[in-house]
C-alpha cells in the first residue's frame, strides 16, 4: 500500500553532519528520514527555498527533458529498503502508459518537488526501515531516535548550508 507523504523538512544529523531529508505522513503522524548527500541535499533545499538558479541543475535538466518528450512525473515512491540503502522509483506517463524507472530517493525527491508530482512510501518501507539505526559504531543512535521522534514539525528549520 502507497502512503503520501510530504517533506517537512532538511536538517543535519549532530552526529555524522550528513543531511537528512525528513517525509512524513500526510494523513498520519509517521515520520521517515532519509539520509542523503550534500549536492542532493542541496537540489532539494533549492526547491523548497524556490530559489532559481543562472544555469539548469540537474534536476531542472531531467524536468525539462522530461516535458520535452511530451511526458509527465505522475509520481515518485520510496518503494524499498535493503542493508539500510532506500530505493525509489520514479513514475512517468509517456504515450499513456505508465513507466517505472528506478531512482535514488534524493534524486526522486528533487524531480518530484519540481515536477510538482506526489511523494509516496511503500508501506512495506516503514515495517522493514531501521532510520534511526546509525550502525553499531555511533553510540548515538538511541539519543539521536529519540530526538527525532519527538521531533515538532513547526520546530523543524530551512535546512541551511
């Protein structure tokens, strides 16, 4: 089953400085962060910020090609997670017939905000995600889980570079 969710958010983990992308359930109180890199972070942060840039990122050029073939994003989902790695699938309409292509979920992210196309998560995803296990290495998971879960979405802040 597919849950809408929305982003409510980019901030930084305290203890890797790694971005995470924050979605949470649109008619729900679930919460899925997903760590991504820096330039992803960024595409996406840009999006939200609606800042325009001189030159096409990316993310811009793959809308933009998109549209071009006379396509549309219909939607992007987060439809798995194997060895704490997100997978995601980006759904086009082109010639009437839907077609699935397989995306990081940073990448997906920052299609849909432009595209404007929902943003899904398997619900298969939230049974078998362990987002708040950081590995065995960081002692500051479980301080870390529970800051995130008591997270407020108002106290949510612009990710910042």
């Amino acid at each position: 089953m597919l849950i809408e969710m929305s982003i409510k958010g980019l901030m930084v983990d305290p203890a890797t400085n790694t971005p995470i992308v924050i979605l949470r359930e649109e008619s729900g109180a679930r919460v899925l962060p997903i760590w991504v890199g820096l330039f992803e972070a960024n595409a996406i942060a840009l999006q939200i910020e609606n800042v325009a840039t001189r030159r096409p990122m990316t993310h811009d050029l793959l809308r933009n090609v998109i549209h071009d073939l006379n396509a549309t994003v219909e939607k992007i989902v987060v439809a798995d997670i194997e060895e704490s790695t997100f997978y995601a699938l980006i759904y086009l309409r082109l010639n009437g017939q839907s077609v699935a292509i397989d995306a990081r979920p940073s990448d997906a992210i920052a299609l849909a905000l432009r595209a404007r196309a929902p943003i899904f998560v398997e619900d298969a995803v939230f049974e078998h995600a362990k987002p708040f296990e950081m590995g065995a290495e960081r002692p500051d998971a479980e301080r870390l889980q529970r800051w995130l879960e008591g997270l407020d979405p108002d106290e949510l802040g612009k990710y910042k570079m």
